[in-house]
C-alpha cells in the first residue's frame, strides 16, 4: 500500500468514517498499515474508543497485538483512555494482557495509575497480574493507585491478590503514597488488609510520619489505632512529633502524646521538639510539650536551649510558660551568651524583667567579656539599665571590665549625658530588694563594697564602723570582705594555661638533665632519657589542660592539678616580672579598667597598752596575706629588687646599660655550654682549647657572681628574715624611743 493509502486509511479512521474504512479495505487489503511512529490504524481506533471501527478492523484480520516504536499496544491505549467495550472486543480477541510499553507498563498499571475504574475490573477478571511493576521504579499498580486516590481501584486490586505491603525500589508502600497525600478511604483499604503502619520508605519515612507531614488529622487518628511505632524517626532525625510541632499541627501533637511519644528525642542536629515548636511560635503547642515534663534544659543547635530560642523569638508568653518549669537560666551558647544577654541586646525590657524576677545572673559574660549592663548601658536604655541595677549587689558589677578593658562605669562617663547618675540619682534603696538576710545586712556590704572597690577611688580611706557588741559588726565585716573579693574575681581559681616560660622551664630542666647524664653515664642514654622526659612532660600537660576543663567528678584531680600548676607558674612568672622588668606607669585617666586585688589583715585585737605590738602583727598579718597571694619568693625578694624611680620609664631593668635578662641568660648559658663541654670531653688536661674555653667560662661565671655579692646577701637576708620578724623587732625596740618615735618606725616599715 503507497504512503498515500496509508495516510487515507488513518484519516477515515480518526474520522470514525466507517464505510469510507470497508470501501478503502476492500480495495487495498492491507489493514495493518503503520504511521511513521509504528501506529497502526487499530491502536488509533483503540485510543479514539471507536468500537465499531475496532470491530471492523478485527474481522478484516487486523493483529491486536502489534505495538509501536513506544511499544504501545491497542489494549495499552484502550486501557490508558478508559474505554471498557473496546478493552473487552480486544480481549475477546486474544489481545496479551501483561504485553509492556517501553517503560514496562503494563495495560493494568495504566488503569490504575488513570483511575480506570470498570477498565482495572475487566482486566482483573481476564487474569491480569495485580503484582507486576514497571522496570524503571518497580511501582506496583497499587502503589499508583493508593497514590492518585483511587479507592475503588485499590479495593478491587486487594480483593484480587494485590501485595498490600508491597513497595517500590525505594521502599515506599501503598499505606505511605496514600498517607502522604491524605486519601483517606484508600488508607481505610489497605488498613483493613493488613497493612503494615511501620514499614520506612524513602527517605526512612513512615506512613505516620508523612501523614503527620501534610496535616492529615484524620488519616493520623487512624494509623495511632493500628498503636504503631510512634517514635520512629526520618533520615534528619524527625520524629512525627517532632514535625506536627515545627508545623504548628496541635490536634495531632496532642493525638501523639496521649499514643505515648517521647517528648525529648532531638533530631540530627540536636533540636528537641521543644525547641522545635518554641522556633515556629507554637504556644499551646510549647504548653502541651511542658505538660508531658519536656525537657526544657536540652542543648540544640549552637547551644540554644528552648528557653533561649524564646528569647530570640521575643515571645514573652512562652518565655513566661518555660520560666513556669525553673529552666538552667544560666545556660550559653557557643558564642557565650545567656536568655538574659539576648533579651538585653534585643532591649525586650518585659523578657529581661522576667528574666531577673526568675534568679538570671547579670554578672553573666559573652564571648567579649560583656555583661548586660555593657550592652544596656552601650545601648543608651535606661530602662534596662535600671532593671539590671535594681538588686544593690550588681552594682559592683559596673566596674568589671570586658576583654577589651571597657568597664559600664566608663562607657557611660564616655558619652555626655549620663545613664547612672539619672538612675542613681532618682532610686531609693531597701533592704528588701536584697537577697533578704536576716539581719538586713546585704545591702549595706554590697553598697560598701562598691564604693571602696570602685576603681577611681584613691587610697587612703578610712571607714568607721560603731555599733553596741554583739550587733553584727564581725559579721558585716565578713560580708564586706567576701563581696569585695567577688567584685576582684579573687575566689576564681585560674586554671593552667600553656605559654613560652613553660616551654622554656620544661626544655631547661631536660637540658639540665641530659648534661648531667651525659656527664656521668652515657651521652646516647642522655639524649634518649632527656627527649623521652621532654615528651611525657607535655603529655602531661595536656592532660591537664583539657582534664582540667572537663565537667564531673572524675576529673577534679585534673582541676586540682590545673589550678596548682597555674597558680606555682603564676608566682614565677611574677618572681621574674620583678627581677627583670620595671612596672608599668600608671595612667592619670584611662577609659580602660585596670585590674584590683585586695588583702584583708586581722582587725582584732588593738588596744591603748601595747599599741605597738598590736599595730605591729596587724600590718605582719597583712605580709602574710600577700605572701599567699603573690608568692613566697615575689613578696620576701621585693625589697630586693625593688624598682628605682629613674627606672620607671623604661620596660626593662638595666645593669651597665645592658637590660639583666640578658645578662642573666649570658651566664646561665655558660654554665649549660660548660656543664655540656664537661660531659663531652671529660676533663683531659692535653686538651688546651677546651680548658681554654672552659676558663673563660669559669671567669664570666665568677665575675657575674662576684660583682653581684650585695645582691645576693640581700637576697639571703630577706628570705631567711620575714617582713613579719622584722616588724615584731621594730615593735620591741619602741622602749628606746621617745613618745613620738612611733611615728618614725612608719619610716623603717
């Protein structure tokens, strides 16, 4: 048949011109003729729905089997279309029921996936397989109908031996394609046939989980009756609980707390559902969540609580719900800041005042050593500074200063119009704003401490302090001294840090020992023993380091040994401060806060007989005080190397205009390269350059020690002859002088 026949014959057929079709038969025999596709004029019959056209192509012996370049067959299209007579002439005819398509569908794969409801009955009752799957994703014709929503389509493959738990090559079964979309009637279906509620499909979800995902309330009532595995969580983590309060969905959050969801299982990256339903602003949800004893002092992302994210979020009234429950008010995220900085720096004066009113500290610091009072002061609120300020025992913390130096006290001096003197000027302080003692006395040590440790003030001052005994004046006295030592941050214990002065101690004292045994053993055994020590030294240090900073009991003797070691380093550290450098001068004015230390001496004790004596071990009991707090060595050697006023300009401290840690590392090298030439060569006295060198050695060595003899006695006087004995002994010399000669032994002190 030429091209133009062919191109007539499917005309007559698109046009369903019946007799124009048997009058072009019975000319041209051929009734199997294709399109350039591989169509034949049946298959487009079958896709029109032209019965009769069909039937007449049939009996003029038209091969129902034939398919196209897409291997689609007459009975793929008929199906496909939903046109039932012309599926049944076909079937009549011997057309092959599971014949494939070129993605392997199959004639009842398309019925499903279209909704063909009369179509997937009559392919069913020839024998179609209700189990076969397409090649590419292995989808099953249920699976396409329970996700399209064909109920009826779903009921009829069931009742004809359709996997209700089959699943595609991702897993997914028809219960989740149904549940994901909430076609209710099909998941009715497939749960009265069994279907299993905790199969994962992709991604590990559930049929529970995507139903939750979509909000379908009712498809989720039905799977918590069929009491599945409410705690299963998707690849991210999520459980449906988790998703419902993200999503803000409180009928099921509350379905899936009464099924007995676990209220505190985070996700992957550490949020709880708390956390999850405080970031959406879910407030009954949040309520909900705190009613079941959530966990309100769980760390998500960044560190965040839930508290913290209801900060964030401004949300006053979840802030007050989770305050309700007495959350970790304290808790920082890895950028340092506590509830309370945040609500301070989004200046959310409501939060900040429910903050304090729940115990927040405002002493708390960020990453930049900034306390609320910075951030509110820096800010200019005076409201919030006057919040921060209201318990007198904060006040002290106006002059703390961050790690850039800066004080409160000293950004509100900077700017022209002052915060603290509108605040101060204008409150009136009681008692009852204290931590309410019982004697009342807070208030009073906290306003004390704060003027005697403000930084400008300049000594001496004198306070007086008159009371009847027994009313309290020990106590306040106590009260005073611990509040000024929090003020000072002197109850800290710092903690081993790594600097230069441990690398240079630790290869001294394996240097040393090397010589030593190189000297007296072997040099190989030397070095090994040496490097070996030098090796378990820093082991050990960092041990210590990170032991030292780690939380729970069984590290306390790494917290133990940290704070001692830090503490020894520190007297050394101050030991050749004072050897070797001047101080610095101290600026007339600085908007940067210098450091304050204070000691505390014994008060008791004095009277108008004996004065002296008692005047005496008061100023030997202060020494004491500063021999625990700098050191032995530092406080007995000050007298010693005491800096010269026509030094204080400069940093370092000079001997013949050459600074003396050089002078002092110069010998102290002689000694190593002689110790070392010693243990080299032995002492041979045919060797003349050696003991050549070893000579000059000993002269510089000997010239150092002897041109520094004053030193050295000075040296051995003032550690063998405590400030204490020294004081006692001018106390006892007081007879020889006259009535006023007390105030000249102030001149040998």
């Amino acid at each position: 048949m030429t091209t133009l026949a062919i191109q007539n014959l499917f005309s007559y057929v698109e046009e369903e011109n019946l007799s124009a079709l048997k009058a072009h038969l019975d000319r041209f025999k051929e009734v199997d003729g294709r399109s350039d596709n591989g169509q034949t004029p049946l298959m487009l019959a079958a896709e029109q729905g032209s019965l009769e056209i069909i039937q007449e192509l049939i009996r003029r012996g038209a091969n129902v089997n034939l398919d196209d370049v897409d291997c689609w067959s007459a009975l793929i299209c008929a199906a496909k279309e939903g046109h039932v007579d012309v599926v049944k002439e076909l079937l009549e005819n011997s057309a092959y029921i599971e014949h494939r398509d070129m993605g392997g569908w199959t004639a009842l794969m398309w019925a499903a996936y279209k909704g063909r409801v009369e179509v997937t009955e009559l392919l069913l009752e020839h024998g179609a397989n209700p189990n076969t799957t397409g090649q590419q994703y292995s989808v099953y014709p249920i699976i396409w109908a329970a996700g399209r929503g064909h109920a009826d389509i779903v009921k009829l493959l069931l009742n004809n031996g359709a996997k209700v738990n089959c699943s595609d090559k991702y897993g997914t079964t028809p219960l989740i394609w149904a549940s994901r979309k909430g076609h209710f009637d099909c998941v009715m279906h497939l749960l009265e046939n069994g279907a299993d509620v905790d199969q994962e499909g992709a991604n590990s979800m559930t049929a529970l989980i995507v139903a939750v995902k979509g909000g379908y309330t009712e498809v989720v009532k039905e799977l918590l009756k069929r009491n599945p595995n409410v705690n299963m969580t998707d690849k991210d983590g999520n459980t449906a609980l988790m998703i419902a309060a993200k999503e803000g969905y409180t009928e099921i959050v509350q379905d899936l707390l009464d099924a007995g969801t676990y209220v505190n299982i985070p996700d992957r990256s550490g949020d709880t559902v708390l956390i999850g339903a405080v970031r959406g602003g879910h407030v009954e949800i949040v309520r909900a969540l705190l009613h079941k004893y959530a966990d309100i002092d769980i760390r998500g992302q960044e560190n965040k609580t839930a508290l913290y994210w209801a900060v964030e979020k401004g949300n006053s009234t979840m802030v007050r719900d989770i305050l309700q429950c007495n959350p970790d008010t304290e808790t920082c995220t890895k950028d340092g800041e506590t509830p309370l900085i945040k609500a301070t720096k989004m200046r959310n004066i409501e939060i900040v005042e429910l903050l304090l009113d729940k115990g927040a500290k405002v002493s708390a610091v960020d990453k930049k050593g900034d306390t609320p009072l910075h951030i509110a002061i820096r800010g200019r609120s005076r409201r919030l500074a006057e919040l921060l300020l209201r318990n007198p025992k904060d006040g002290r913390l106006l002059y703390r200063p961050n790690k850039a130096g800066e004080t409160p006290y000293n950004i509100d001096c900077s700017h022209q119009k002052s915060i603290l003197t509108q605040i101060f000027g204008a409150r009136h302080l009681s008692p009852s704003e204290s931590d309410g003692d019982m004697l009342g006395y807070d208030l009073y040590s906290s306003a004390l401490a704060d003027i005697l440790s403000e930084p400008t003030m300049q000594p001496p001052i004198c306070v007086g302090l008159y009371a009847q005994w027994g009313s309290g004046k020990s106590f306040l006295l106590k009260k005073l001294e611990d509040e000024m030592k929090t003020f000072a941050g002197q109850q800290i214990e710092p903690l081993f840090q790594f600097s230069w002065l441990i690398v240079f101690l630790s290869l001294l004292l394996c240097g040393s020992i090397a010589v030593v045994l190189g000297f007296t053993v072997d040099p190989k055994l030397a070095m090994a023993v040496s490097l070996s020590l030098l090796a378990l030294l820093y082991l050990f240090f960092v041990v210590v380091y990170f032991g030292g900073r780690r939380e729970g009991e069984s590290w306390n003797w790494a917290w133990l040994l940290s704070t001692r070691l830090a503490r020894h380093i520190g007297y050394l550290e101050l030991l050749l401060k004072l050897m070797f450098v001047n101080p610095p001068e101290l600026p007339e004015q600085s908007t940067r806060a210098l450091p304050v230390r204070f000691l505390f001496t014994d008060y008791n004790r004095l009277s108008s007989v004996g004065g002296e004596t008692s005047m005496a071990e008061m100023i030997a009991t202060l020494s004491d005080a500063c021999e625990r707090e700098f050191g032995f060595l530092a406080t007995r050697l000050f007298r010693v190397f005491k800096t010269e006023e026509t030094q204080g300009k400069r940093k370092w401290k000079k001997t013949c205009c050459i600074p003396s840690f050089i002078i002092f590392v110069l010998v102290l090298l002689c000694l190593l390269t002689g110790m070392a030439l010693l243990a080299v060569f032995k002492v041979d006295g045919e060797n003349r350059t050696v003991n050549a060198v070893l000579i000059a050695i000993g002269s510089v060595v000997g010239l150092a020690l002897l041109l520094n003899c004053r030193t050295w006695w000075q040296v051995t006087d003032s550690v063998l002859n405590s400030q204490r004995k020294r004081l006692h002994g001018a106390a006892n010399r007081m007879h020889k002088l006259k009535s006023e000669g007390f105030m000249k032994v102030r001149t040998v002190l």
